[in-house]
C-alpha cells in the first residue's frame, strides 16, 4: 500500500521530464577525424593529467558554440593548411557531434579543421600545468625534509621516553600520515610526469 502512495505522490509532483531527444543526445557515437599529432597529443596528455575523460573535453570545447562559431569564422578566413594528419576516432556524445556538425554547416568549415583547433585551445592549460607540476616537485622536496626530520624527532622521543610511552605513539602516528602524504604527493606527481615530456 505504502508503494502505491509513494508512486501517486511522484507522478503529482511537477517535474521537468527529460524528452527523449535529450536522452539520444546523450548515447555515445564515434567519429573520425584526421588531425595533427599535436592535437592528438595535446587532448591525451589534458585527459591523463587532470583525469578527465576525452569524451568530457570534447563535450566542453565543442559545446561551447560561440568559440566553436568563432573558431569556424577564423578557419573560413585562412584556408585550413595541409600537414601531415593521423585518422583518430574518439568516442563523443550524439549531441557533441550534432553541434559540430551544425557548425560545419553553418560556416562551410571543414569538421577536422574545427576539431583541431578547438582542441588546440587546451595548449595553455597544459603549459599552466606544466609550471604547476614543477612547484609540486619543489612541494614534494620540502615535504620529504619534513619527513626526515620528523624521524629525527621520533628517535629523540624513543630514546627519551621508550616506545610504549602515548607521547611517542601520538608523534608516530602523526609522522605515518605526514609518510602517507609524502607517497599521495610522489605518486600524483609522478602520473604527472607526461607533462614534462609534452
């Protein structure tokens, strides 16, 4: 019976009900494109380091339709020059690939042309990161000091008091996770090592 209520309460309330468009635009497509190395390079190395999925980056570059319409004014003004591109397929959202494609449209603009540039924009996060994970390293560097340090003082509370006394287990257990940070820090850093060699 309580079931019952429960239903006949939800169908009364006036919810926004997804339509069914807006649900296809969310499946998942593939779609080819020929791009530079850069660009394929450049949108891997922002996914692994920040952790984010291709899909999402592109949902963020390519949703955005003012830049994209900006980006197609710009490609239609100066010819989209031929370099040496690579097939790549990626995984978009049915929606992602509808705005490109309207864009295209909208501008007769080459897709490929509009991919790559658009994932040229993610050049400056990558070299912000880039700094970013140099003063981690430095962080890394003062931490581990800290750390060896913190040894120091913990022989100096073993030898002073024993090690069965509360003072020394506080401090140890203190320093265990000042070690755990150390090792969090040297393990995000060193997944962050892919934007050394960008």
């Amino acid at each position: 019976m309580k079931k019952k209520t429960i239903s006949i309460e939800f169908d009364e309330m006036l919810l926004p009900r997804p339509s069914s468009s807006d649900l296809r635009g969310k499946q998942s497509v593939r779609a080819t494109f020929r791009l530079t190395a850069r660009a394929i390079d450049t949108i891997s190395v922002v996914a692994v380091h920040l952790g984010i999925k291709q899909k999402s980056l592109f949902e963020h570059l390519i949703e955005d339709s003012k830049t994209l319409s900006h980006i197609a004014r710009q490609v239609q003004e100066n010819d989209f020059q031929p370099r040496e591109r690579v097939q790549k397929t990626y995984v978009l959202s049915r929606r992602t690939l509808n705005t490109l494609q309207e864009a295209c449209d909208a501008f007769d603009a080459p897709r490929d042309a509009l991919v790559e540039y658009s994932i040229l924009r993610l050049m400056p996060v990558i070299e912000e990161e880039r700094k970013k994970h140099q003063r981690r390293k430095a962080v890394l560097g003062d931490v581990s000091d800290h750390v060896r340090r913190g040894k120091a003082v913990l022989s100096k509370i073993e030898a002073a008091l024993g090690d069965d006394d509360p003072v020394y287990h506080v401090y140890h257990q203190a320093l265990r996770s000042l070690q755990h940070a150390e090792r969090e820090i040297a393990a995000y850093i060193e997944k962050g090592k892919i934007i050394e060699t960008y």
